[in-house]
C-alpha cells in the first residue's frame, strides 16, 4: 500500500491550486474589513462617550479606519488582477 493514495484520474491540481488562492486572498481582504470596522467602532464609540476630550481621537479613528479599508481594498482588486492573470496564463 502507498504511503499516499492516488488522487482520482479528474483531479484538478491547478484549479484547486487557483481556487484556495483566490480564497487566501478573499480572507486577507475580509481581514482588511474586520480591522476597520473595529477602528470605526472606536472612533464612534469615541465620539459618543467624551467628544470633548476624546472627539479628535475619534475622527482620527474614523479616518484611519476609511484609510484602512481604501488599502484593502486596493491591495484585494491588485492581487485578484495578478491571480486572474496567472490563471489566463495558465489556460492559454
């Protein structure tokens, strides 16, 4: 017996490959929006609780969590081009 099995005649190594890439890049990206969504929550809680002393602190974190977002975003749209490419590449 082989110390590992065979894979199936229509295994798709590269698709599958294609596919937890796209997936990895899915969660980066997701991870992007969880951060900015916590800073925005304290920006805004911030705000709220003392907008006297803390309200520029607030706005800070409501800006940093815009940026944040915008450099998600940006650096998702860059490497799914970059893997959409690769995949063109690969088909062709």
């Amino acid at each position: 017996m082989p110390a590992f099995p065979t894979p199936p005649p229509n295994y798709d190594q590269q698709g599958l490959a294609a596919a937890r890439t796209r997936m990895a890049n899915e969660r980066t990206f997701l991870t992007y929006v969880r951060t900015s969504l916590a800073m925005l929550g304290f920006g805004l809680a911030l705000i709220q609780l003392h907008p006297v002393r803390a309200g520029s602190l607030g706005y800070w974190a409501l800006g940093a969590a815009a940026f944040v977002l915008l450099v998600g975003w940006l650096r998702f749209r860059m490497r799914q081009r970059e893997i959409e490419k690769c995949r063109l590449l690969d088909a062709g």
